[in-house]
C-alpha cells in the first residue's frame, strides 16, 4: 500500500511548492492547466517500477492542499477550499486518478485533506468534519460520473480526534464508497481506531514518520513502532501501516518542511542505502503476514510489561508478535520452521506457529 500526495508535500524534491493546477490566484475552473508532467519526470517512473515488482501494490491519492486560486488564503500553505469551488475540486481528484490511471498507476482510494486539523507553512489546508463531508458529497458524484470505483477515506489525521471521522459518517457514512478512516500517530492512542470499526467502517493507518533520537534511535524506533504501529493499531483494525517518507537522504531531505530530524524507512546516500529500524518494524509482520489472507486471530493482550497481537490465516498458520516493555523481559526465541535461537531485547520478533506462508 502506497500513500501519493497529490500535488506538493512538505516532502516535495525543490521549491516552489506545486498543485496539479498552478494558475496562481487567478481562477481556472475548467482546470485548463491541470497537468501531471511534474509527476512524469520520476514519482510516475518510481511507481510503475514499483508495481513491476509487486503487482498488488495498491495507492491512495492525498492532497496536502488545494490549488491556491480554489483557497481563501490564496496560497497553497494555510487556508481553506472555498466552497464555491468544490466542483473544481471534485474534478481536480478525477482528472488526478485519470491521469495516474492512464500511466499505468491505478489508485484505489482518495483521502480529501491531509490533516485537516493542522496548518502550516508547507501546502496544508484547513477542512472541518461538516466541510469534510460536504466536499465528499461532491467527490462522490462527480466519480460516479467519471464511472471510478475509487474509494474515499475520511480523516487522514491523528488518534487524538476520533470524532472528526465518526461526525463525517453521521452525514455521509451511507455513501458506499465511504469506506473508512485514515489514522497518523502524532498524537493520542491507537485504540481511539476502535471507535471506527464499532461504527461498522474500516481503519487505514496511514502516516508515522521516524525520527532521529541521537544514538538510541534504531532501539528506540524498533520499540515504539513496533508497540504504537505494529500491534496496538493493528489490534484496533488498522488494515494498512504505512511510513512516511519511504526513502531520505542523510540529512532527512529532501524537504521543504520543518523537521530537521525525520528519517525514511531507507536512507539513501552515496548510490546506495541503509536499512533504518523502521524497515525492520515493516519486514518482520510483512514477511509473514499476507494481504487478505490475516487479521487478527483476538483482542490481543496487553499487561504491564508486554503487548502482542496474534493473527490467524484462513488456512491454518498462526503468527504472534510482542513487544516487551523492559529489557529484563527479553527473550531467547526460537523460530520454528527456520534457524536456530534469536535474542532481542525489548522486542519479541515474528514467531511463526503452524504453515508459514511464502514471503
């Protein structure tokens, strides 16, 4: 599962920031200069090689704003759509996945604002739950119309407001291709998901961007993500995990944004790359556990000194992952079906238990 912006992050490789429609504050409703030529030069590339590779990859499209001239503010850092152009907007997102479509890119599902909750000096934009679900009446039929099947997730921000989404299904939940929320973890606890699945929607998480610690970075990353992403959002009905960004340079560039110390899962340097802790967090439940065929066998536990999550295949297989709080709980564990002891402190890796699924 990949996650596209649609048009300018705070990631993006130079400035200026872009929108899919640069017309300045001067207004184009007809989207007479929408063009993805920008996207041509490498992300398009990138992702057509990427889905060589793995031809289940699946995308989300995600605009971190709207072009400035639909914005009250003018500019593609702060502000909000205004709604005179929700239209334009709707159409914005078609003309997007059709483009992407057209490259050999598919996208599956939209989110209409990146945290909508948060804005800043980079493309970002305000939209409250009544906003949210407005636009996506709009998106809606202007999918419909374009006959895409794409699916919308609402949200696309932190556990701490589990509200937002649960106030944009009250108005638009019967909506079919509404067919979730999306999760960052920034801020409040993964189990605020639950909340989504009792409403009977589904749980993308979507965004959780490393960090530099100094010199227990790797430690401190392997525990926090493996606890926070790996197993307490799963456990909570998260489908997807997903890192922000893929792959930085030594200095956790290129970026135009305010963090000075994030990291991808990868870093790149030199013409070649160094695995970060994050890649291990990915790799040791992705190794094993495969799309559409696990979930979550139970609740999982969790007690003062230990969280893990159990999943179940439909086949048979089991797979068990823990996260132990303090080093004196590290364990010698043994894979079954594969090489001999391992010992990690802190964090207790993939045991597989029953058939193991090729990875």
């Amino acid at each position: 599962y990949l996650r596209q912006p649609i048009g300018s992050s705070d990631f993006a490789a130079s400035a200026p920031f872009y929108s899919l429609d640069d017309n300045g504050t001067t207004a184009d409703p007809g989207l007479s200069h929408f063009s993805v030529d920008r996207d041509s030069r490498e992300i398009l590339p990138m992702l057509r090689q990427a889905i060589s590779v793995n031809r289940d990859i699946r995308v989300m499209g995600t605009p971190w704003s709207p072009p400035a001239w639909m914005k009250d503010s003018g500019s593609l850092s702060g502000g909000s759509l205004r709604p005179e152009y929700q239209d334009a907007y709707a159409d914005y997102f078609v003309k997007f996945i059709q483009a992407y479509g057209q490259a050999g890119v598919t996208v599956t599902d939209v989110s209409p604002q990146n945290e909508p909750l948060f804005t800043t000096s980079y493309p970002s934009a305000s939209m409250s739950p009544d906003q949210e679900a407005s636009f996506i009446r709009v998106l809606d039929q202007h999918l419909t119309r374009a006959g895409l099947p794409t699916n919308i997730l609402a949200y696309d921000h932190n556990w701490d407001r589990p509200d937002y989404p649960l106030n944009v299904f009250s108005q638009v939940g019967s909506i079919p291709r509404v067919i979730g929320a999306a999760f960052h973890c920034y801020a409040g606890d993964p189990e605020a998901q639950n909340q989504v699945i009792q409403a009977g929607k589904r749980v993308f998480f979507t965004e959780c961007s490393g960090i530099d610690t100094g010199p227990t970075t790797f430690a401190d990353t392997l525990k926090w993500q493996t606890e926070h992403l790996m197993i307490r959002a799963m456990r909570a009905g998260a489908e997807t995990v997903m890192l922000w960004n893929l792959a930085l340079d030594p200095n956790g560039g290129p970026t135009q944004s305010t963090c000075t110390n994030c990291r991808g899962v990868v870093t790149v340097s030199g013409g070649g790359y160094t695995r970060n802790a994050e890649y291990y967090v990915l790799g040791q439940v992705s190794r094993f556990v495969q799309r559409d065929q696990w979930g979550p066998a139970d609740r999982g536990e969790r007690r003062r000194r230990v969280v893990r999550v159990h999943h179940a295949d439909r086949r048979g297989g089991h797979l068990r992952l823990a996260r132990h709080a303090d080093r004196r709980y590290g364990r010698r564990i043994r894979r079954r079906y594969g090489a001999g002891p391992v010992r990690v402190d802190g964090v207790r890796v993939v045991e597989p238990v029953g058939p193991v699924l090729p990875g």
